[in-house]
C-alpha cells in the first residue's frame, strides 16, 4: 500500500466530540494486535491471522505511513482507519484513495467508527481538496454497508471476488450525501 500524498503528517490530532484521531504510538502497540487479531473483526475480511504472527509483524516502534488513525475513546486505542491510495484492483480505482475501518467489537453500534470516519474525510478533504475517496466492502458486511451509506458513498458498482460480492462505492466532498461535518 502506497503512501496517501502529499499531506501533513502526523496530523495535529482530530478531537471529534467523542474522540481524538491521531498516529499511532508505541503505547497502541497491544489493543492494535488485538484488533488485528479479532476473528469477529476479520468476519467479512477473510479471517483473522494467527495472534503470533500478528505480533512478529508488529514493530514496537509504529509505522509512520501518512493516513492510518488511531481512533482513541477515554485514551484507549478503540479503531482504526486507513486512508491508503489504491494500486488498482478495480479501474475505477486506481490512483484514488480508498477508505478501510476497523474497530473493536465492545465499540461497535454506538456510532463512532461513523464519527471518526466523518471526522477522517473531512480531513482529507482539508489536506487534498476536490479528491474523491473510493471504498470496497462485502455486501454480506451490513453494518459497513449501514456505515458507507451514512458517510455519503455512492455506489459505482458491485463485483464478485474473494468468493464474496463486493461492493465499491465514491465519496466526493461537497456532493449530495457527504454530511460536511466540522472536525472541533
Ligand atoms: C464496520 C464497522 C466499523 C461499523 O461499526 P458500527 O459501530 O456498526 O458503525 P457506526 O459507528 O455507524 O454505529 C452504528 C450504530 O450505532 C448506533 N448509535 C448508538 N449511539 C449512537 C450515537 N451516540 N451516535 C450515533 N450513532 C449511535 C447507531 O444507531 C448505529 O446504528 P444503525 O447503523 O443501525 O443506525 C464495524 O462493524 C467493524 O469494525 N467491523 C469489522 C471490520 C470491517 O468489517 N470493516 C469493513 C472493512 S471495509
């Protein structure tokens, strides 16, 4: 996954009303694993790996790619979102910025993985104006289908892959659909 362009970052933390966004920090280090390790998580993603393997591939000192978040609920890691630009697995694509969630299960259906993506597009809106954002998920995934529609996504197409239909949707600042939310 290529680096999302020319953005400041880290960022200046996001505080939403809720939540902070930011880098990831050394101290992150075990609630990520855990993230990364959760099969409820990984349900729709094709599973989760190995805890083990997830911890060799953890660096104790965290990545500095530009467009991963923490999302941190009373100083806690409870999410992550990755904005990473696309190789181009589909046409549509290519060279575009895709938008990928995960949060802990204990933080689901309370609304904050719809809080801090809004707070997370309307970010990069401020870094890469005018640049839309692409999104693929499982049809099968309903809260990540509920959770795309809400942020504004409108879906381009649906394919098959991964034995699974998939379905790729478009955010465009400013248009219909996108809630323009103001980041505190
Ligand atoms: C996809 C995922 C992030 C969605 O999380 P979520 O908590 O369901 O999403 P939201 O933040 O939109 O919250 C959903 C619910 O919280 C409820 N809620 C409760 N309190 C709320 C509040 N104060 N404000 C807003 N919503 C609130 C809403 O009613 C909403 O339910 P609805 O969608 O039925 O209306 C989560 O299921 C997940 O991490 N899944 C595993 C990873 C994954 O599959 N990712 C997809 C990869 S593309």
């Amino acid at each position: 996954m290529s680096e999302l362009g020319s953005v400041t970052w880290p960022p200046v933390p996001i505080k939403t009303e809720r939540l902070v966004l930011r880098a990831r920090l050394a101290r992150d280090r075990e609630a990520y694993i855990g993230l990364l390790a959760s099969p409820e998580v990984h349900a729709y993603l094709g599973g989760a790996r190995p805890r083990e393997e997830v911890e060799r591939e953890v660096p104790g000192i965290p990545e500095t790619r530009s467009g991963r978040f923490v999302v941190e609920l009373d100083g806690e890691l409870i999410g992550h979102i990755l904005l990473t630009k696309e190789t181009g697995y589909l046409p549509q694509a290519a060279g575009k910025a895709e938008l990928g969630y995960l949060f802990l299960p204990e933080a689901w259906g309370r609304g904050y993985a719809a809080e801090a993506c809004r707070a997370v597009l309307d970010w990069f809106a401020g870094e890469l104006p005018g640049e839309p954002v692409v999104l693929a998920t499982q049809t099968a995934n309903v809260p990540s289908m509920r959770l795309a529609a809400k942020l504004g996504f409108a879906e381009v197409e649906r394919f098959e892959a991964y034995g699974a239909e998939q379905w790729f949707g478009m955010w465009n600042p400013g248009a219909p659909g996108d809630p323009g939310i103001t980041v505190q």
